[in-house]
C-alpha cells in the first residue's frame, strides 16, 4: 500500500509532466504576427531625459534654450542607440585615457578634451578622406606648421604623445583668440578662421551656443558633450561591462635611435617580437625602414616580454 504522501508525490509528479505536455503541445507557431508581438513586447526604445546641468570644461550648456536642448537630445540619442560604437568607445578608453589625461593635464588643457579625441578619431589612428590623420586628425600642414614630422618614413600625426602636445597648443592658441574653451574646440573642427569669421558676419560676442555654423560644426561641440555624459555615466544609459571586458595598455619600454634602420623585420626580432607589433607600438613609423640621413633622435617603443606569442619568430 502506497503512503499518503506517496500517493501525494506521485499524483504532483503526473501534473507536472502533464504541464509540460500541454505547453510543448500549445506553444505558438511562428508566425509573422508572433514575431510582431515578439518585437513589440521584447526590443523597447526609451526617450533619454536631459540631465539638468552640463558643462564643457567648466562653461555651462544653456540647456534652457529650446534649440540647445534639440540639438543635445539628438546627440545623446544617436549615441546612446549606436550601442557597439559606444561599447567600443568605453574599451578603448580603458587602454588609451590613462595616457591621454596626463598629457592634456602637462600641456594645459581641461580634461574634458579626451572627449575631443573620441570625437574626432574613435580613439583609433584613423584616416580621413581629407587626410586628416591620428587620433587628433591633423592634416599634413598643421602638423608641420606645429613641428610634427610627416613624411614617408616618419608621421608624427600617429604618435600619441606629439600629436597631444600639438593638439594642445593648438588649442591653446584658439582659447586665447575667442576667450572661451568651447569655442576652441568648435574651432577645433570649422578652423580658426573660419569661427572667427561667422563672429564678425553675425556680428556676435564669442558664444558658440549664439552662433549659426554649418551643420558639421554646429553638431561637433554637441556631440563632444554627447560623449561625456555617456562614457561618464555608463549605467545610466546602458551599458554594462565588466573591468576584464575593457582593452588593456600592454607596458613598454622606449629604445633610442639615431641612426638609420635598414629592415624593421630583422629590428623587431631583436627585441624577441616581430614586425606587426612594432608597427602596433609605433604607428608612426611609416616605411619598412629608416633612412634618418640626419642622425635625429627616436625613441622607439618595445613591449615588455611576456604579453605576445612570439613563437613564429
């Protein structure tokens, strides 16, 4: 004879498997009006409040004014919805702001202009079709005309910290010309002359917020700020990461040249690497070689042992 709780066991058992039965049995189809509601029911699409208060070092947004508040819910929209490019954003910030923010400190400039170079270059030594190039996106003039440089062998557009340094006077010497750091960077991306002379034709006080500028640079300040506020704030807009997730600064050691470089290949494997992660450590090294037919100094960097597989070599 089977015990109450026996029987009580049993009969909860042939419930359960009957459940199972019944759901499998009555499980939807999959039809285009299921998907639908799939969609509707499982992807949602939230409108982003405006924080009250935001500032691009240390001047305040007029978030007050209707057009201002328009253009910075576009920005925050469009980078918050781009989830991988954001994602992206937030791994390479890990391995490059440590760089960045005490070079931008040394060299004068608030540290809200990390998020000028995410801006400009996805924190990636990019191209552009105009040849603007590195992080900072220099063209080859300006960056001679700042002492970067920029030939066959050797473009300095592509090394962090000269390109900073130069990003910096640059920036710097607008600050100077419009008395203001969100004008510097809007001058940035339309050129000195180019703010300098919508100014004096809408005959303005120096306030990019006031200024009528073509589309490009009227979103450029914006989407700068856009940044900010996201990378500043990842959980609030959605993005969740773990400390492992993020890229990491491999640690280098710097070795001086000053003579010619017949072969990077045969250079590298000196070093127990190879030519690639030369090339990734030093991006400003352009050629196969070096001539440096006048003896200038460079200093190359090395990765320390250990971090590479280097067992092709």
């Amino acid at each position: 004879m089977m015990s109450i709780l026996s029987k009580i066991g049993l009969l909860a058992l042939v419930v359960f498997v009957s459940g199972l039965c019944v759901n499998a049995v009555q499980e939807p189809e999959t039809t285009d009006e299921t998907l639908q509601k799939r969609l509707v029911n499982d992807y949602n699409v939230y409108a982003l409040p405006l924080p009250d208060k935001m500032d691009f070092a240390g001047e305040p947004v007029p978030l007050n004014d209707p057009d201002i508040r328009e253009r910075m819910d576009r920005e925050l929209l469009v980078n918050t919805y781009w989830q991988s490019n954001g994602l992206l954003m937030f791994k390479r910030a890990n391995k490059y702001f440590p760089i960045i923010e005490p070079l931008l400190e040394k060299y004068g400039l608030p540290d809200d202009f990390k998020y000028l170079a995410v801006a400009e270059s996805g924190l990636d030594n990019v191209r552009s079709p105009a040849g603007a190039a590195g992080f900072w996106q220099f063209l080859k003039g300006t960056g001679r005309e700042y002492g970067l440089e920029v030939n066959d062998y050797v473009d300095e557009r592509y090394h962090l910290e000269m390109a900073t340094k130069v990003a910096a006077e640059y920036l710097k010497k607008s600050k100077d010309r419009f008395g203001s750091w969100t004008l510097a960077a809007a001058a940035y991306n339309a050129g000195n002359a180019g703010v300098n002379r919508q100014i004096e034709r809408q005959e303005l006080d120096n306030n990019y917020y006031d200024i009528l500028l073509n589309s490009e640079t009227s979103r450029y300040v914006f989407r700068i700020l856009a940044f900010k506020e996201i990378m500043s704030n990842p959980k609030k807009y959605g993005f969740n990461f773990r400390q492992q997730d993020l890229y990491k600064r491999v640690p280098t050691y710097k070795v001086k040249v000053d003579t010619a470089v017949t072969d990077f290949a045969v250079f590298a494997k000196k070093f127990d690497i190879n030519y690639k992660i030369l090339k990734l450590h030093n991006p400003w090294l352009r050629d196969t070689y070096l001539k440096n037919a006048s003896g200038k100094e460079y200093f190359i960097e090395i990765p320390e042992k250990g971090y590479y597989n280097t067992t092709g070599l």
